[in-house]
C-alpha cells in the first residue's frame, strides 16, 4: 500500500477534541478534506488521536510545520505523515 504524504497522524489529543474541532485545529493550514478522531468503539470516547487529510502534499507539509508540538489545552500535539496500518 502506498504512503500518502496528505494523510497526517495527529496524536496526543486532548480528549475533549472531536471531529469537527480536529478540522477546525487544523484549517488555517490548509483544506482540509477529511478530519477522523479515533474513538473506543464500546464507551465512544476519545482514544487521544486521530487523522487529518488536506487537500495536497503542500497543505500537509505546512500543517505538520505549524502543528507538531503546539500546545492544546496542555497537551503538546504529535503530528507526522501517517503510516499504513500493519498486520499484526
């Protein structure tokens, strides 16, 4: 499976961050086309990451440049280009 450079891991979420603020975290950056927090499946909270797709490369590129380490409710945010899922 090939890497996409516009799909970015964004972890360290504070828990309170959902999909609409992910989006809204990450817009000045770019557009962006798709914004996911991961959630436990069985109580619906938070799992403290997520995924944020832009538009291109370029908009991701600037994203992780001004997103990676800044502070979110004390929280220093984690932010690269996600990788495929492996097998177990």
């Amino acid at each position: 499976m090939e890497e996409q450079k516009n799909k970015l891991y964004v972890g360290n979420l504070p828990y309170s961050v959902n999909d609409d603020g992910l989006k809204e975290l990450f817009a000045p950056s770019g557009e962006v086309t798709e914004a996911k927090v991961i959630t436990d499946k069985f109580s619906g909270r938070s799992k403290g990451f997520g995924f944020v797709t832009m538009k291109d490369d370029a908009a991701a590129e600037k994203a992780i440049t001004d997103m990676d380490g800044k502070d979110i409710d004390g929280r220093p945010m984690k932010v690269n280009v996600a990788r495929p899922m492996r097998d177990k």
